[in-house]
C-alpha cells in the first residue's frame, strides 16, 4: 500500500515541478532563484497545513519572508530603487570616436536623492561622494548586496528546523 502511495505522490510532484524545471537554464542566478522560491512556498504550505510542529506557522511566515527578498532580488528592487528619486533623459548622439554608430548621454532634468539619502541615513554616512547620483548608486548597491546576504543569513539560520 505504502509504495502505492508514494508512486502517486512522486507523479504528482512531477507534474508540480514540471513548469519549472521546464523553464530552468543554467545560465542565470534568476533560475536558482526560481527553484528555491517555488520549493519555500510549497514547503510553508505544507508545514502551515500540516502544522504538527509549535512553531509551523512562524516558520511558514519566514520562508514566505525569504520568498518575498527573493523577489526583490530577482526584480532588482534595491539596486534600481534610487531611480525614483530622479528624472533624466536619454540622448543619442553621433559618436566621435565610432563612426556611424551612437553615443547615449544622460541629462538630469531633476533630482530628490536627499530624500532617498534620509531614507537609509546610515548607509548615506558611508559614502563620502560629491555627487550625489554616484552616491546613491553606490547606496542602492549596498542595499542590493545587503538584501542577498539577508536571505542567505536567513536561510542559514532556519533551513535545518523547516522539516516536518
């Protein structure tokens, strides 16, 4: 009986897991992303309705925790969220030094990275840049990699105890 059982449950995963093996390349972070963030969701579902551990819930609600950091890695969240702050415009110019081919010049037409630099004032303190387009760069960046290491710190933390 118990084989039974587990031949149904391993066609079932099959086709669980089929859409994103499908779509997997081992070119990109994004794809092992995509593996992790589909594995924590199922596995916070389980555990949530399961729920034979004190802590299930709690440990549903930090894997859908690292979910969500997962998709602001993946949409880049951190490291184009200065963006907002500012507004430029793309201007394509004949290139001096490539004959027929194109330059791309930036003007900014406005800028609020005050705003932005009150937002992570800590992080603002580290960068010692004139100019304040390259400094909230250089913050974005940092909050970018900061994301990443959260997630893995998380991770490193709590994966041990996510067993049923």
């Amino acid at each position: 009986m118990y084989k039974i059982k587990q031949f149904f449950r391993n066609i079932r995963n099959l086709v669980r897991w089929f859409p994103i093996i499908w779509k997997d390349r081992d070119w990109d972070d994004h794809f092992i992303f995509e593996i992790l963030k589909f594995k924590l969701k199922n596995q916070a579902e389980y555990i949530v309705y399961h729920d034979r551990h004190v802590s299930a819930k709690r440990d549903a609600e930090i894997m859908m925790l690292c979910v969500r950091l997962i998709e602001r890695i993946q949409d880049e969240f951190y490291a184009c969220e200065y963006q907002n702050y500012h507004d430029s415009e793309l201007i394509f110019v004949d290139s001096e030094d490539h004959p027929g081919m194109y330059e791309m010049i930036t003007f900014e037409k406005s800028e609020r990275y005050d705003e932005y630099f009150k937002k992570y004032p800590r992080i603002a303190k580290q960068f010692k840049i004139k100019d304040k387009g390259k400094k909230a760069f250089n913050i974005a960046k940092t909050n970018q990699e900061r994301a990443h290491k959260l997630l893995f710190k998380i991770l490193e933390q709590n994966i041990t105890r996510w067993w049923d």
